[in-house]
C-alpha cells in the first residue's frame, strides 16, 4: 500500500494514474489506513489528488480520484471517532476540513455537470459525476464545514436549478437521486438556508413537481390502471420526501391562498404514495415511514385531501370506506402503526418510532368528524371483550392502551389524547375503553379527575349509534371501571369483624399512610375543585369536604 501511495504523490502521471487504480481496487474494503499518519502523508495525499484530478481528462482516474476522495473522507472519520483522544487524529480532521476548498467545489461542480446546464450525461461522464457526487454526499454529511462552503459557493443553489429541470430533461435517475440527496442533507445540516429554498429557489414547488413526473412516468411503464413503482423509484422518492421533511418543517401557517394550494396538492400526491405498490414490504415501509413524517408538517385542514368521493364503478371493501368515503389512506396508516407495535422496540426508542404516525392519526382525528368517526370505528369498536384488560392483548386499542402508562411521557400525553379525541372527549367513554387507572394520568393533566365534564366534549355531536353490546351489557355490572373489564366478586373481607375490628383495621391504615407521608415514600392528594390533585399534609384531611363520586356508565355512543 505505502508504494501505491506515494506513487501517487510522486510519480509522473501515468505512473500516479496507474497506482491510484491499484489504491482504489485494494481499498474498496479497508477502513484504517496507519500508513497515512506519518510525515502528514494524509495532506500530500489530498493534494496529489487534486493536482491530478485538475489535470486529467482521462474519465477512469477522473473516476479513481473521486472514489479515494470518499473513501479517505470516510475512513478518517472512522479513525478519528474510535481514537478521540489521540491530539494526532484529532488535528488530523482539522486539517482535512481545511484541505476542502474552494477550488475543490468548482472540480465537483465542473464533473458533476452542475456548472453547464446543457450538460450530457453520456456513459463516460455519468459514471464520473455518480463518482463526484457519491463523494461530495460523503464530505457534507461528514464536515460542516463543506456543509456551509456548498450553501455560500452557488452548489446548492445549481443544486436547485437542475432539480426544477428533472422533468423536462433527460437527467439520469441516479444523477436525481443525488441531487436531491444533497438538498436534502445541506437543508438538514444548514437549518439557515431552508426558508431561502423554500420560497427564493421554489425548492418545494419543484420537488412536488418532481413526484408528479415520477407518479406520470410510472403510469405510462405500468399495466392500465395499476401503478407501482420499482426499487430506484422508492429510493428517489423518499430523498425527495426527506427534503420536503426539511424544507417544509414549522413553515407552514396556511397564510395566503397559495400554500393552501400547495398543501392541498402535496397531501393529495401523497395519498397516491401511501397506496401504490412497490417491489417488497421493506420498501413499502420505508416509503410509507418517509410519508407519515412528512404529513406530521402538514396543517391539520389539509388532511382532508387524505380522502376521496368512492364512485358508483368502484367496488370498495367496507373496511376502506366509511359514509361513502373513501378511506383506504386512513386503513394504510393504521395497518403502519399495528405493524410498529408488531415489531420489538425498544422503550427509549419508542418516541422515535411511533410519535409520527400518532402524530397525523391526532391530527387527523382532530380535523375532520368522518376521519374521527372511521378511526374510532378501527381502534375503539364497540367494546365484546370485557373479560380482559384494556392493555391485554393484540388490538390497536390494546397497545395504546399500554402506551398510556409509558415512562416515555411525550408519547403517552400523544396517546392519551389520541384516544381522548375518539372518545369525544368524554371522560365516561374513556374510562370505559382504557380504564380509569390508565387514563388517570390524561384526567389528572386535565382537571378531570372525579368523571367531571370535558369543557371540550360539548364541541362533538351526539348523534350517532348507540355502542353498548350485548357481551358488554350483560357484564356491565361488574365490571371494575378502575382496571376496565369485568371483575368476580370478591369475599367480603370485613363480614365477619365487629365495628370495633373494623375501627382498629381503619386506623392501622391510617398510621401506615402516615408514616408512608412523613418518610416521602408517598405524597397523598385529594381532587380540588379544579379536577386536578392537590397534595394534603396530613391523611386525615381526607375527611375534609369529602364527597362521593360514583363514576357510572351511562350512553355510550359516538
């Protein structure tokens, strides 16, 4: 290796051309390169490098000296990652940020075709611009300072020129694919620049754009009536989602007519999205995933665009539709998150996982009463097993239900409301679904401990189907409303004491709460007048304006 490279750095150019092939092809698999840290021979690499690929017209080295370029990027990072400590690695990186300069940008931008607009991509320079692209992929996501040089030195900025032409042009589907993939990193590591993309470059327009010529073009290579897209279609799709993820995050209010429009058009692109076919289930996920994140930035109005008007030629299966509606998106998004809950995860990253699509499933609860009335019909049908816990068992209802006592508090105040909202905000139908002592923390947050009213609930109507069954009413009367199923009778423990015994147990219990107290072990609380818990100083002022609530089924219908 140590004669490759400093043939590279001193021989002629032929002889440099010759070692780089050799370097490339016996370093496709290496991560360590040791020989690189003596006599700063890292910095002589780099710049024999740039001095070739500066003075070559041969595609092959062009090609060769970009892939060292990625490869050396690579693996310095690596190097400097595990050896932290190490001051040589750590001036190491320093020196390679600033070996990236200016004169590097304009190689990428002359072999990436990005200075030319008539650029052609024949077989010889595709093959180099993937190179040079691949490599500049490498240097943004790994160096911020190459992240803030492409946003200052006109990169990202033919970046976006060339995408608002991927329509019209003949630009090959890998060179869009790392267009976008630029975009989208250089938007994500430059939070500065997203508005200037957004509404200077028209990058969001374009992108729409973009995913409407790839839905055109799957039409016409597809069978009449059935669209689907192959495996390089999904990957430049979810780079343009991942884009739009960024340029569209906290930017939207619906403030003027035109990005009510836009909105409306993305959340409908999307809706086809959700339900085209594609090659494998991995990729259906990962298409499906980048969808859902991106619908979480959409204002809660445009979810309506989520639905469709079912036509008299379509034969539409009553689990996709709901009052003639068709809601095939919603089942979608419902099968995603019961296949989430299907796979093991792990609690710290349960957030990560499920936050998203319980996001849009609340917003879009909360946008719409048909939504509303079809979700609730999909994770809170009327209630037959009454025997089991709200928490036990396979159900949608089942894992929100367990999600409502989650250490992960962001996600349960997410989940709580979600089932709140499909309750319609009433607190009697909650405790039927998931329990009192499940919901007690969502009651608690609200001031709605002791079964008082939801201000909110009066904003829902009322009319609709009654959803008490015959299994629910007919153990309606010993179900347990603070673990929400049925419960056997159990032995009255205290038959068989005299009101002496019963006097002593009542006050052993209380020096037992007292001590529990005073220890901090536990802070008892009473319901004020507020529904919230207030802390007391002392257990017997549990006596004090006691009152009894009795939490009692009453209509349960939505």
């Amino acid at each position: 290796m140590d004669n490759h490279i400093n043939n590279i750095i001193n021989g002629d150019a032929k002889k440099a051309a010759k070692s780089l092939q050799d370097f490339v092809e016996a370093t496709a698999q290496t991560f360590i390169f040791p020989e690189l840290s003596k006599s700063d021979k890292r910095k002589q690499l780099w710049e024999a490098l740039f001095t070739l690929a500066g003075s070559t017209n041969d595609k092959n080295v062009l090609t060769n000296c970009f892939t060292a370029v990625r490869i050396l990027r690579y693996t310095t990072l690596i190097i400097c990652d595990k050896l932290i400590n190490s001051s040589n690695f750590s001036r190491e990186k320093v020196d390679l940020n600033e070996l990236i300069t200016n004169e590097w940008f304009d190689l990428i931008k002359t072999h990436s075709g990005l200075s030319d607009p008539k650029y052609v991509f024949d077989d010889e320079h595709l093959s180099v611009a993937i190179e040079v692209q691949k490599s500049l992929c490498n240097l943004v996501f790994n160096s911020s300072v190459a992240a803030g040089m492409c946003c200052k030195n006109g990169i990202l900025q033919l970046l976006t020129e060339r995408v608002k032409t991927h329509a019209e042009n003949s630009v090959p589907k890998e060179i869009k694919f790392f267009d976008v993939k630029l975009i989208f990193l250089l938007t994500a590591l430059c939070c500065e620049v997203r508005s200037k993309v957004k509404d200077d470059m028209e990058g969001v327009t374009s992108l729409i754009n973009l995913l409407d010529f790839i839905l055109k073009e799957a039409a016409e290579q597809s069978l009449p009536n059935v669209i689907s897209l192959d495996d390089q279609n999904v990957d430049l799709v979810c780079e343009i989602l991942k884009a739009l993820f960024n340029l569209t995050l906290n930017s939207y209010g619906i403030s003027d007519d035109k990005d009510e429009e836009q909105c409306a058009h993305l959340v409908n692109v999307l809706r086809i999205y959700l339900l085209i076919p594609t090659t494998s289930k991995e990729k259906t996920v990962v298409l499906q995933n980048n969808i859902i994140n991106l619908l979480t930035n959409m204002p809660s109005q445009t979810y309506k665009d989520l639905i469709t008007t079912i036509q008299p030629e379509q034969n539409i299966s009553n689990k996709f539709q709901y009052d003639g509606l068709n809601m095939t998106a919603f089942y979608e998004i419902l099968k995603f998150l019961q296949d989430k809950f299907s796979d093991e995860t792990s609690v710290n990253k349960q957030y990560e996982v499920l936050s998203p699509v319980v996001t849009v499933l609340l917003k879009c609860a909360n946008s719409e009463r048909a939504i509303r009335k079809y979700l609730r019909s999909q994770i809170l049908p009327p209630l037959k097993d009454v025997h089991n816990r709200p928490e036990q068992g396979s159900t949608l209802r089942n894992h929100l239900c367990r999600l409502l006592t989650t250490p992960i508090t962001q996600l349960r105040d997410l989940v709580a409301e979600l089932l709140f909202v499909l309750c319609k905000k009433n607190v009697k139908r909650m405790i039927k679904y998931t329990g009192y002592g499940n919901a007690a923390g969502l009651f608690a947050q609200r001031g709605l401990l002791g079964g008082r009213p939801d201000k909110e609930a009066a904003d829902y109507s009322s009319d609709s189907e009654d959803s008490e069954t015959e299994e629910y009413a007919e153990y309606k009367h010993g179900i347990n409303p603070v673990i929400g199923c049925y419960e056997e009778p159990h032995p009255n423990a205290m038959e068989d004491m005299t009101e002496e015994q019963k006097e002593y147990e009542a006050m052993k219990l209380v020096e037992l709460m007292d001590n529990l107290t005073k220890c901090g072990a536990i802070k008892p609380c009473r319901v004020g007048a507020d529904g919230k818990p207030h802390p007391i100083e002392h257990v017997l002022q549990l006596q004090e304006g006691l009152k009894c609530h009795r939490i009692e089924e009453g209509s349960d219908s939505d």
